[in-house]
C-alpha cells in the first residue's frame, strides 16, 4: 500500500543511476521509498495521502555529520576567538553551569532547528559536565522525541579537560554500554562512542573504546587535526602527530569517523585512507574559528570519503547545510583558484550520501532509490532569490537556504509541514531558550 505520494515536484535523487527528474514523483510505503521515476505516479497507485511538490525541489534529506547540540544554549557567546579560547574562555565555563535538564532543551531546539533546515540525520558529539546524573540518556531521549534521525556520540575524556567534564575510564565504559543497550533497538537513534579531544585520553581509555567499538559494532568520532595549536598539544602528550597517535592507539578504521582534518602531513593521509576513515568537513566553523583549509581535495583524490557538517550551533553559528555547501564549494574555488574543485553536484553529494556513507548509514539514507528509508525534504522554489531556476542544483546550493524548506519527511513520517515542526511548540521553546540560557550565563560569568 503507498502510503505518501510526492509529485510534480523537481527530484534530485543523489542517486548516480538517475541524478534529476524533472518533474519527477516518489513513492513511499510505510518507512521506506518503494518508487522514484520521471513524470507523474503510475496510475492505479492509490496513496494515502498526496503532495503536490509543483514548484519545489524534492531531494534526500542532509546529513548533517557533525554537530554539538548540546551546546545550542551557547549560540552567539564568545565570537571572534580562536578555537581553544573560545571553547576555554566561553563554551565550557557557560557548559559547567547546565544542569541535566538544559541539555535536554539544547538538544531539542538545536535538533528542531536541523528538521527545519532539511537535515534528517545529524551526528550529535555529545558531551557533558552531568553524566553523574544521567545528562546522556536524557539528552538522547529529547533527540529521538523531536523525530529526527541521528547517531548519538557520548564523548568523554579520563585525564584533565576541563574542571567536571572528566570522568574515570571504568565510570566511561560502563555508562556507554548501558547507553548503548538502552538504544540498542530503537528505529532512529543509534549511540556511538569517543573522545572528545585526542590529548587527554588514556592508552586504557583507547583500548576500551577499540574493544566497545569491535563488540557492539558501535561507531567512533573523533575531532583530528583542527588547529596547529591541537596538534601541538597532542604532540607533547603522546609524542606522535594526530594520525599517528590515534593509529597507534588502534583507533582509525572504516567506522571511526575523523572530524575537520585540517592540519595533516601527507602521509598523514596516506595513513586515513588506508585505513578507511572517513573524515568530515565542516568549512564554515572552520572559517569562523580561524581554524584553516581542510585538504578536501587531496582526500577526495586518495579515496577517503568525506562528508560535510554544520558543527555545532555555537560555532557556526546556524545548522544551515545550504550554507554549509556553497562554504564548501566556494571555500576550495578560491583557495585553488579552480572553479571545478568543487562543484555543486559534489558538494551535494557530500551533504547526502558521502555523509550517510561516513556513518555508517549508507545503504539506508543519503539518496532517493527505492528501498531507502523514506527522509525526504521539499524546498520551495517561488522565492525572489530562487528564480528563475535553470541549473536546478546549482539553485538548490548556491540560492537555496534553510528557511527555504517546507516539507521534512523521516522514515515515511511528516515532521514539518509548511515550514512548521508539526509535534512541538516552538514558540514556546525559543522563549524558554531564551531566557534558562540568560540564567546559565548569569550564574558563570557574573
Ligand atoms: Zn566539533
């Protein structure tokens, strides 16, 4: 039985197979897509319900493969610093004032915020001051509530971070097993595990997570070369670079997925694309941070996959993967002068299935084709700086914005409609955003 017809509409499947149908129709049954082909639905098909896509495009919903939602309560503090200033002077202090339950309301207004914006998948890097009284289970309830799919990353450090945010290697194992078999069936949340920074980590801490990893088929994520300073850092802990401490750690591998990835030797890359890392890009917190180039191009070229990432609401400061794309493509035009580095069919289709790849959801989202699970965004075309359309992905990534979708389909489930989120009041949810994170910064910077 179809339960959702979308037709009429401009379909780009990031499917290799069929990249546009214009117009095209997709067909869903139940959770998954059972149909995408050109022109109008057979006749006969009888949907359950249908929507008239005329004048939008029709494309897989983003993955987004790196982000910090638990820090959404910390958008817009401590701009224009450096990486480590603005995570040790701002981020953390304001972080160490959050009780559970905030982490929970920065999860769900920054998860509400990716649903809007088109993105069905999010790779939250969590991380916590409160795991002593469960900040990480609730904080993946209030994901998986919003109706978003994600991966949920419990990130933690046992040597010195930040004062509150450490915790001991055995308390780190046992709360990620328990996490990790309390979400071991549900449809949309998965739980993945790694430190937060690679320099404060124990070889026990790293012999735990390989083992957690190998036993419950769990995903790591890691953050990996994102500054000189960094990998200054974990030079003088370890005595190796970034890579190749966490080669020698045993931590590199098809489901360990490296973030940012900037400051790399060659062989350094060498070394990820043997191993069969992803790694994920995230070009505008990179540019706001100071951070540097990414060598996207180098690690496209040596076979690495590699996704593209908003990174957290607070140092990005959105989580606008329109945004983020046309960053990507613009970002490596100008550093090589090439206007082919690029394009915008590659950076689309790393904001799609080079990003499901990466986590490990590759044969389930990132392109419309029958069989995937039915997340499916529509964007509404008739807006002054849209038209006229007549390179279709070149308006989806270089006109296109995140207020610009209506329609967010999950797993065969409407999330939002007409650019509203159907099952949460949002207003209400910024006005209580508003001010619980006008009490945090009150209680750590007064
Ligand atoms: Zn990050």
């Amino acid at each position: 039985v179809i339960s959702l017809s979308i037709e009429g509409g401009t379909v780009l499947t990031s499917d290799p197979a069929r990249p546009i149908l214009d117009p095209g129709h997709v067909l869903v049954e139940g959770s998954r897509i059972s149909a995408v082909g050109a022109g109008p639905p057979p006749s006969g098909c009888n949907p359950a319900q249908t929507i008239d896509a005329r004048d939008k495009l029709v494309i897989p919903g983003f993955v987004n493969a790196h982000t910090h939602l638990c820090m959404t309560l910390g958008r817009s503090l401590g701009s224009d610093r450096s990486l480590l200033q603005w995570l040790t002077q701002a981020q953390l202090p304001f972080m160490a004032s959050m009780a559970p339950e905030d982490y929970a309301l920065a999860v769900t207004l920054g998860a509400v915020e990716n649903l809007k914006s088109g993105n069905t998948t999010v790779c939250e890097v969590f991380f916590s001051n409160r795991y002593t009284d469960g900040a990480d289970e609730l904080a993946a309830r209030a994901l998986a509530d919003t109706g978003i799919r994600g991966v949920f990353f419990r990130c933690s450090n046992d040597e010195e971070f930040a004062p509150g945010f450490v915790e001991g290697t055995q308390e780190i194992a046992s709360r990620s097993r328990n996490l990790i078999a309390t979400w071991r069936a549900h449809q949309r949340i998965r739980v993945g595990i790694g430190p937060l920074v690679p320099w404060t980590a124990t070889d026990e801490y790293w012999a735990d997570t390989a083992a957690l990893a190998r036993d419950a088929g769990v995903g790591v994520h890691l953050h990996t070369a994102e500054t000189p300073e960094y990998n200054e850092l974990v030079k003088s802990r370890t005595g190796r670079s970034n890579v190749e401490h966490l080669a020698h750690v045993g931590a590199l591998g098809s489901q360990v997925m490296l973030n940012h990835c900037i400051h790399l030797a060659r062989h350094e890359i060498d070394l990820i694309a043997e191993h069969g890392s992803p790694v994920i890009h995230d070009p505008t917190s990179n540019m706001i941070l100071a951070s540097g180039t990414a060598p996207v191009l180098e690690m496209r070229e040596a076979g690495i996959v590699v996704g593209l990432a908003c990174d957290g609401p607070a140092c990005n400061n959105t989580q606008d993967m329109f945004e983020v794309m046309k960053n990507a493509a613009l970002l490596h035009k100008v550093t090589t002068r090439d206007p082919e580095a690029l394009t915008a069919a590659d950076v689309f289709a790393m904001a799609t299935r080079d990003g499901a790849l990466a986590c490990g959801l590759g044969a389930e989202v990132g392109s419309l084709a029958p069989g995937m699970l039915a997340d499916i965004v529509l964007i509404d075309t008739m807006a002054c700086h849209l038209r006229p359309v007549h390179d279709p992905l070149a308006a989806l990534v270089y006109s296109a914005r995140a207020a610009d979708v209506d329609t967010v389909v999950v797993g065969g489930r409407i999330v939002v409609r007409a650019r509203e989120l159907l099952a949460i009041d949002e207003t209400a949810l910024l006005r209580r955003a508003q001010s619980r994170a006008l009490e945090l910064r009150r209680a750590a910077f007064q």
